[in-house]
C-alpha cells in the first residue's frame, strides 16, 4: 500500500461523523480478532495432524532440549 493511498484512506475516514469512526474501528478490531483466531485453528489442525501422523512429540521443554542436542551430535557425526 502507498503512503498515499494511505493517506487519503485516513483523511476518508477523518471525514466520518465520530460515531461512524468509531462504528468502523470497531469493526476492523472484531474482524481483525476473528481472523486471528482462524488463523490460530488453522495451526490447531495442522499442530495435530502432525501429531496424528507422527511427525510431532509431546514432551518437556528439558525433552525438548535433549532432543536438539541430540540431533546436533549426530549431525556433527556426519
């Protein structure tokens, strides 16, 4: 987006009555919320379809830790 195009989008919303303002950025904020939440779902869904088809663990953080050490043991190895 150009800082133009930017501008003249606030100066629009500047000529709005202040109950019509703050109609829209409330509006923006809700729908802002709702696309977060999708995408945080989204991430849900693949997190366990991963997990379903083991390509994630459960663990501790401390398991966590072992296992990248792990790994850069055995890719040092190589």
């Amino acid at each position: 987006m150009t800082t133009s195009y930017f501008q003249n989008l606030v100066e629009s919303i500047e000529t709005l009555p202040i109950e019509d303002q703050d109609y829209l950025f409330d509006l923006i904020r809700k729908r802002r919320i709702e696309k977060r939440r999708s995408e945080i779902a989204d991430n849900a869904r693949a997190v366990l379809t991963d997990f379903q088809q083991g390509k994630a663990k459960i663990g501790t953080v401390n398991d966590l830790i072992t296992d990248l050490l792990k790994e850069d043991d055995e890719s040092s190895l190589e």
